[in-house]
C-alpha cells in the first residue's frame, strides 16, 4: 500500500472506534472482466453484510472497512466467498490456473488489514490469500 493510498483515507483510518481494519485496493483486471458496477456491488456488499440497514461499515469509501473485531471481518469474508454474486470476488490458487481455466482466476483486489494505527507505529500487511476461494 502506497503512502498516496494511506492519505487518500487517512480520516476513515484515524477514526479508532473499530480495530481490525480492511483496505482494499482494487484490481483493474477484474474491473475490466466484470464492471465497474459490479466491484462497486461487491464493496457494498462488504461494507453492509451482517449490518441492519442503513449502517456501513466503510463510510461509503468502499475502500476502507471497520470492523468490530478479526471474527466480524472473517464472517463476512466468508460469507461473501460463499454467496452469489460476491464469490466472483474470490479466485482459484494460482498452482491450479492451468488445471481449471474456466474458473475465476483473477481476485477482486488486494487486501490489507490494519490492526493498528499509531502516530509511531502501525500493525498491517497484506493477507495474499484473502480473495482465495475457500
């Protein structure tokens, strides 16, 4: 992630109401594959699934997204990565590509989780195999 991409949501970020955060970058592949709708369909989807409406969890950003805590944030993934259309979002492991072309092969985006923000230090990395297919 980019020092351009941390300023671009640096107030989403500072508010330390929730801790884990998720930021996703999205991918122009599979924008260019599916459609600036559907990402955008699928963003909304994380930021409501398991919420009463109208509540989201990303400020309308659909880039970064608060959750109350890791358990929040794997349940949605889950439940995304199980459920139509959102499972779009999520590819095959890159060793079976050429064993099983006609399945989505490209992610969604990459995802970084943040689990803490400080003015000194911060706790984040990218988790490489969050949009792998469960």
């Amino acid at each position: 992630m980019s020092k351009k991409d941390i300023a671009k949501h640096e107030n989403e970020m500072s508010n330390g109401e929730f801790d884990p955060m998720l930021i996703i970058n999205p991918n122009d592949a599979w924008i260019a594959q599916h459609g600036q709708p559907a990402y955008n369909a699928i963003m909304d989807m994380f930021a409501t699934t398991g919420l009463a409406p109208p509540r989201r969890r990303d400020l309308n950003s659909r880039a970064v997204f608060h959750f109350r805590n890791t358990h929040e944030m794997v349940q949605v993934q889950r439940a995304l990565n199980n459920g139509v259309p959102a499972a779009h979002a999520f590819c095959i492991p890159p060793h079976l590509h050429a064993a099983l072309p006609a399945l989505q092969l490209q992610p969604i985006g990459r995802a970084w989780i943040i689990h803490k923000v400080g003015g000194n230090q911060s706790d984040f990395g990218e988790d490489e195999r969050f949009f792998l297919r469960m």
